[in-house]
C-alpha cells in the first residue's frame, strides 16, 4: 500500500473551479475514475476522478472550495503495485488522444462547455442553411474528443424560447457529464435526437428558429415541416411526450415514491445544481429518465409536491399543525362522539401554539434535571418578609433564581448566545436579559427583565411582580417582552416534581422550576429533612453539549444551596 495524492487534472482552461459537491468520505473504497468531487465553474459542472482505485484516507477540501489545476483535493491509499495515474506521469487511461496533456478526460470534456461562450468552435455547430437564414440546424460540438456520448437529458422542447448558451441536451460519457448549450438565442424546432441516443461531433441535434438572424429570410433546409414548431411536438420527441404524463401522476400522487435508502442519485451537473437552487433533496427523488436518472422535471415534480404537501399540512383539511414537510393530524368530527362547542382562538393563541410549534421543531432539545437544596435560602427569604412588607415588596424564591441564572450566563456563556444558522455564525451576547414566564387568564406571556446581573433582590422582586401584574392586565409593551437571552418558567407555586420545558427561541436554554418539597438527604451520619427545589433545564443542544448543561444545573444548585457564592 502507499499513499498517493489526489490533485485537480487540466480543467480545460479554466482557471479556478468550486467545489460543488463531494462524493466520497474518508475510508472509502474507490474505484480507478469513480467521481472523488465535482467541480463547477459558470458553464460546466465536471466530477473530477479518482486517479486509481484505492480507499480515501483524507478529503482536503470542502463544499464551496475554489480550486485549480494541481491542487491537492484529498490523499488515498492504493495498492503499491497500482499505477498511480497522477498528473506527472503518462497515466494508463485508456481513451483520448496522447496530446501534450497525458491527463484526466473528463476536464479536457468540460470544456466541450466551459468554453463554449468565448469559442465559436466549441459551441454546437450550426448547419447553416444558407443565405443568412433564420432556420438553423445546430450539430454537436466537438465534446474533448469523445464520440458516441449518450444524451441522458433532452432540457428543451420544441417551441421552447431558449438563450444564446441556455443547455440544449446533457449527455454523458462514462466519465464526465456536460451540457451542449445553444449557440444561439431562438425557439426550439424539430428535435433530432432523443434521449439514450448516441452522439459525436457534427451530429445534427434540433433544429431553431433563431431570432434576429443575421439576414431575415426564412430559408428552410430541412423543410419537412416549415413552421409552427410547438404543434409539431406530438411527432417528436417521443421519449419527452410518453414521460410527460407519468411526471403529473407522479406530482398528483400522494406519498412520493422513495428510491431505497442508499441508491446512488444519478443526476447530471444542470439537474444538481437546479437541486440545489430549489434546496431540493435528489436523494428524496425519483428518477425518470434513463437508468432513474434524475431530471429537471422530477426536481420540479419535486418541488411543486413538497409544496402542496406542506400547504396542505399547515392550512387545509383540518389540519392542526403542519408546515416543514410534516403532515397535520386530521380532525374526526367530534360531535359525532358527544356535544361540543367552537370557540375562536385568540391572536395570543395562535401566536403561542406557533412559536411553541416553531421552537420544539427547530430546536433539538434535551432536558437536564436537577435538585438544590434551598433550605437555607428559604430560612433567609422567611426572614425578609417583615422587611418585604415594610417596602411593598414580596420576595418569593423568583429573584433568587433570576440571579442564580445570571450568575450562571456569566460564567458559563455558551448559554448566553443565539445561532444564526443562515450565516453559520455564533452571536454572543454581553448583556444578560431573563424572560419569566406569565400565566395568565389569557395565555401565556413572557416578560423580560433586562441586565439582572446588574440588579438586587429586592429590585429584582419588585419588577418581578410589576412585568406580572402587568402581563395580566395585558398591559405589556412589546419591548417589555423582547431581548431576552434565557427564560426562567416556574410552576414552584402550582405543583409537580419536573418538567421538560419548551425552549423560546432563539434563546438556547429555559429554566423549568418545580414545586419544592421536603426531602430527606443523607448528610453521611443520617437523613436530615430538607427543602429540595427541583431543576429542569432544556437546552438547544446544537449549542450546548450534555457536560455544559450538567454544569450548569450544578452551578445553580450550588448558588441556591448556599446564597452568600451569589456574593463572590
Ligand atoms: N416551590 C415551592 N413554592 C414556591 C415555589 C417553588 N418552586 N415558587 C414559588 N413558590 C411559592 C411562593 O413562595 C408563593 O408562596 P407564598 O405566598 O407562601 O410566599 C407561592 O408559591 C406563589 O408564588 P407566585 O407564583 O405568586 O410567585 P413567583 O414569584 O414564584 O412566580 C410567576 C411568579 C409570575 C412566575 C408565577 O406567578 C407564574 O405565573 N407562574 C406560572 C408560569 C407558567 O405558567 N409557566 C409555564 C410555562 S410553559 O406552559
């Protein structure tokens, strides 16, 4: 075995090329010329090959890499016996001319359509009809030397109004996928070819009206049919019009047709990056074309049924949820069981069950419990009540927590930052705001109180209780309920031992509190009788591991056990 470096062949001219997408991983088995990536410049996407057939021992660039001949893109080990077939040396590929490049085909065939905008002889060959007429024949390019590629995409039809360079067909040699474009701006005429054909250079392909030609006359070579190229289109291109009907079943089909869990997604460049476009999964997609191979119509197909599903999911048919491709559940008629009633839902309603919908399916939540012992803490906060009383205030457990979370925020900051998934960034905050969250006669609300770490107890109870009262009365300012970097939602004064709270996002962690009770704890000589408040935090785990949650909890329950840390 030896390792041998995989480098970026000739790109046939082309300068520097982005990786689009990456097909092996380490510690894959490859075969000599299996696609490693593929690359795209702005005209041609090509799947770069591996140079020997070997396992992948490193992948050294990623999606979005720009790269350039000679780069190194990976490393693999082959059979020391094995030609290496790298860029130095005059590689045992078997096709091709032996021309100043001993290299890679497939590069030298992207640029069959690399540069097809810049070089008139690389363009499809237009058979021209003489006289400067509007009617052309367009022939196959020269496509790097290779002969009799099969096309495995027809992307216009007849009548279709196509730009200078806009993909004509796609075909596909063993090695590389390219698309011929068109070498002029016009309507689409007769097609020649059909999909599955065979093609090599000079071949004719279709015909075009091509619009304002050089010179006016509409001179016709091929006249079996001289006009009104979209009626022809029933005694054309078969393959098309016999798929045509199965893709709108398919759209109208209920459930989409899965390929089975590891198929390999044939698909050429063009198909990839309209998947890519629409955000579309071609592992999800059936093929249609030959050997499934997937097409633009199935992206489409795709698409409009992803689309329809979710509309259907998240509006009609009595769905209670939906969206994000998930179905909605279907409501029976409940009045066929008993008497009911239907009552409107509040704006604060719906507004709750769709941020509660949104967060729990955004968010991969885990749930980390915990207990503190805060006898102490309520001997302390039993002792203030004369004092609470004397200045209006009533010091509940909730400012010791409020400063308990702070505390926490402060020292363990992973907490105190929210994802931007868009833009792959972490954002982090250097102000600590907490929500509390309200019950109230209308739903359920959270205020936020802004820079706890910066406040007392007192001070803490006081807007506490004002921000309640408040979300109550339904005198809450929208800004009142903004900003918050964390929530705190206690059901201490209703009852139960724990809960799994929802996360409000884009905050990353909630505090549930639990009612406290009295516990015996072993104290190492015999049980003591303890109050025991219980703790459950849930997390956002994309931004927070288990061990930091776990930290956390221990941290709070340090700091409710023993008030005076909160002083440190
Ligand atoms: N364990 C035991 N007793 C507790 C406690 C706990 N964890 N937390 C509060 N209590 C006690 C208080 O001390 C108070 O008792 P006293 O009157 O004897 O002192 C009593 O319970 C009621 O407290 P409170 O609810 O008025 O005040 P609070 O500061 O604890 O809570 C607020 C304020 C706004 C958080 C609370 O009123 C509330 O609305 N909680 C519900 C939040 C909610 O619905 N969350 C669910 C969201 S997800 O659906």
């Amino acid at each position: 075995m030896s390792e041998q470096e995989i480098k970026v062949p000739d790109l046939g001219g082309a300068d520097e090329v982005e990786v689009i997408e990456i097909t092996v991983s380490k510690g894959d088995s490859v075969a000599e010329e299996d696609p490693i990536l593929t690359v795209e410049s702005d005209k041609a996407s090509v799947e770069l090959p591996s140079p020997s057939a070997g396992k992948i021992t490193k992948i050294t660039v990623k999606v979005g890499d720009k790269v350039k001949e000679g780069d190194v893109v990976g490393m693999m080990e082959v059979e020391s016996g094995a030609q290496t077939g790298d860029e130095s040396g005059g590689s045992d590929e078997s096709q091709n001319d032996a021309d100043e490049k001993p290299e890679k085909p497939e590069p030298e065939k992207a640029e069959a359509s690399e540069s097809k905008s810049d070089d008139a002889e690389s363009k499809p060959k237009k058979a021209s009809s003489g006289g400067g007429a509007r009617k052309e024949k367009v022939q196959v390019p020269d496509m790097g030397g290779s002969e009799d590629v099969p096309i495995i995409e027809i992307n216009v039809k007849e009548g279709d109004e196509v730009a200078e360079d806009d993909p004509l067909v796609t075909v596909e040699s063993d090695k590389a996928t390219m698309e011929i474009p068109s070498p002029f701006a016009g309507k689409i005429g007769k097609i020649l070819v059909s999909e599955g054909d065979k093609i090599s250079q000079g071949d004719d392909l279709l015909e075009m009206q091509v619009t304002g030609g050089e010179s006016g006359e509409d001179v016709s070579d091929t006249d079996e049919k001289p006009e009104a190229p979209a009626s022809q289109e029933s005694s054309t291109s078969a393959p098309k019009q016999e798929k045509q009907p199965a893709k709108e079943e398919r759209q109208a089909a209920p459930e989409p047709e899965l390929p089975p869990a590891g198929t390999k997604v044939h698909a050429g460049p063009a198909v990839r990056k309209l998947a890519r476009e629409l955000g579309a999964d071609l592992t999800r997609i059936k093929g249609s074309g030959p050997k499934s191979r997937i097409v633009k119509d199935d992206i489409h197909a795709y698409v409009k049924q992803q689309l329809h599903r979710t509309q259907e999911a998240g509006a009609g048919g009595g769905a209670v949820t939906g969206g994000s491709g998930i179905p909605g559940i279907k409501l029976p008629d409940f009045s066929q069981f008993g008497d009911i009633q239907r009552e409107s839902m509040s704006r604060m309603q719906v507004a709750t069950a769709n941020n509660m919908a949104r967060s729990w399916l955004n968010v991969p939540h885990v749930t980390q419990f915990d207990d503190a012992d805060i006898t102490e803490m309520e001997n302390f906060r039993k002792a203030q009540k004369a004092a609470g009383e004397k200045r209006g205030s009533k010091l509940t457990p909730l400012p010791f927590l409020l400063k308990a979370c702070a505390r926490a925020l402060a020292e363990l900051p992973q907490f105190n930052v929210a994802l931007d998934m868009e833009k792959k960034e972490i954002v982090h905050k250097n102000y600590i705001h907490i929500g509390v969250a309200v019950d109230t006669p209308a739903g359920l609300m959270v205020p936020v109180i802004r820079n706890v770490d910066q406040k007392g107890l007192w001070e803490l109870a006081d807007e506490a209780m004002e921000l309640a009262g408040k979300a109550r009365d339904k005198k809450l300012k929208p800004n009142e309920m903004q900003g918050a970097c964390f929530s705190i939602t206690s059901l201490g004064g209703i009852g139960g031992t724990a809960f799994t709270p929802i996360v409000n996002a884009p905050e990353i962690a909630i505090l549930g509190v639990s009612k406290a009770a009295m516990k015996p704890v072993w104290d190492g000589k015999e049980f003591q009788p303890r109050l025991i408040l219980p703790l459950s935090l849930s997390y956002d785990h994309r931004a927070v591991n288990g061990a930091d949650a776990a930290r956390f909890t221990a941290l709070l329950s340090e700091l409710l056990g023993d008030i005076r840390h909160l002083l440190l």
